[in-house]
C-alpha cells in the first residue's frame, strides 16, 4: 500500500487521527517514534524554525527542500503544506507534481492571500480552479494522492457569524470540487466545531492547540465529536522554543543543574534510539 493509499485509510477510518505538524526531519522523526501515524508538514514552522517573521520569506523551492528531508526522516505518511500553490491554476499543476517528487502522501492547498497585511482570500471561483488543478495533476501520477482543501474565510471578516457562514460554504464547495477533506482553520471555540461538523458534507480537519484555541477544546472534544482530522501546527515548535528559552535563562544564572531538575533533557539513550531507522 503507498503512502497516500494509507492517508486515505486514516481519514476514512470512522475515527478521529491525530496530526502534528513537523518542523524540520528530528521533529517529524519524534512524531512517528511517539506513535502518531502520519505528520503534516507546516510552513509556519518552517519560517519560525529559520527565524523569518512572515511565512511567505520561504520559498517554494526552500519548502520542498525541507519536506522531502522530513519525508526521507520517517515511514509514516507525510502532508506538505504547498501554502496557496504558489500561483494560479495552471502553477499549482506544476507546484503539485514538485511536492509529489518529494514523496509526500498529499498536501494542503489554501485559498489565503499570501503576504498581505491581516488575512484575506481570493475569489471562491479561483480556489475550485487549483482544486481541480491539483486533482488533475495527482490523477495522472497517483490517482490515491491526498488534496485537503484549506479555508481562511473564518479570518476573513470582523462579523464572527457571516465568517464562519462563509467557511462553510467555501469548504463545501472545495470538497464538491474533489478535495479529500477541507480543512477550516481559526476555529476558536468547541461551538464553531459543532457547526462545521453539522454543516460541512464531507471529511474535516481543524487545528487544535492554538494560541487561540488551547483553552477551549479538547482532543477529546474533537474525538467525540467525530472530526475526521486535527492539525496541531504550531504546538511542537512553541514547545521546543520554550524549552531553549527556559535552558538558557537557568544558563544566564549559572545553574546547569536546574536545566534538568525534572528530569527534562533528552537523554542519550533515547537520542540514539531516535536516529537509528
């Protein structure tokens, strides 16, 4: 069974799975030895983890690059984060068949304007065109490969209830157009969740463990209510960040036993276990 084969396998399980997002190949390799059975990819990390302050500072060529390192970094699936295709319709066929090379079981494509100030989306129309572009590319080379249709409409206006009106209609409308699943992201509260799992027809994916979010649902929440996926983009890198961060202040006040007196750092023994494969 290839990779896609066994993402496909795992939306449609008939139960809740669990993806957290990679930042580069040791975090992807930690995710897979933790258990979890597919790792998405997120470009946001990719751009905390090189220290840029937008996203859209990597490149495409710089994105793939990374991906295909966490890919050759585990066994399980893989989802790149292909961000807005990278262009119209007829580049996201190519931006497609690039992140198909790398080995990735699928990608999310997302109907956000890159680099503008706040968050806008672009005309519902041009998101189904990419759609069906990236469908058409992945047909003739893996007919299985994963498409998740990725709306920002929720932060696309200050009326909460004519925003998540809109999510639903636009993740609709990428599910009728051949995505797999639709993912809607900024879902702050269990309630939206409630509305999307009511009103979206088809598989759905929401990011848990946000800033914004953290405090208000649960996995658990989300398991029982039968959302088919759940992203966690940001969560490993913020905890890793906070990690470093609490090291070096022990470090400034000359305490290198404090570092480690709950036991936090990584032993060598599970470290070698880590990078064998």
């Amino acid at each position: 069974m290839n990779k896609s084969k066994k993402l496909k396998k795992l939306i449609k399980s008939g139960e809740t799975f669990v993806m957290p997002d990679a930042y580069d190949p040791i975090s992807a390799r930690m995710i897979e030895n933790a258990g979890f059975k597919a790792v998405q990819c997120s470009g946001y990390s990719f751009s905390i983890a090189a220290a840029c302050s937008k996203e859209i500072d990597i490149s495409k060529n710089e994105n793939m690059e990374i991906t295909r390192k966490i890919v050759e970094a585990v066994d399980v699936p893989v989802m790149a984060d292909a961000e807005d295709g990278y262009g119209d319709a007829k580049v996201v066929k190519e931006t497609v068949h690039q992140f198909m090379n790398t080995g990735v079981a699928g990608l999310n494509l997302e109907d956000q304007i890159l680099g503008r100030k706040g968050v806008g989306i672009i005309p519902s129309e041009s998101m189904v065109e990419k759609i069906h572009a990236a469908k058409e590319a992945a047909e003739s080379e893996n007919p299985d490969f994963i498409i998740n249709g990725r709306t920002d409409a929720l932060k696309s206006m200050n009326n909460r209830e004519d925003a998540l009106n809109l999510a639903v209609e636009r993740a609709n409308q990428y599910l009728d157009a051949g995505a797999d699943l639709t993912f809607v992201t900024y879902v702050e509260t269990l309630e939206e969740v409630k509305t999307l799992k009511k009103e979206v027809k088809g598989h759905l994916s929401v990011a848990a463990g946000m800033p914004y979010n953290i405090k208000n649902f649960s996995l658990a929440d989300l398991k029982k209510l039968g959302v088919e996926r759940v992203s966690l983009p940001n969560l490993l890198i913020y905890s890793s960040l906070s990690a470093i961060k609490n090291a070096l202040n022990h470090l400034k006040d000359d305490d290198l036993t404090g570092i480690d007196e709950k036991g936090f750092l990584y032993s060598v023994e599970d470290l070698n276990q880590l990078l064998k494969k």
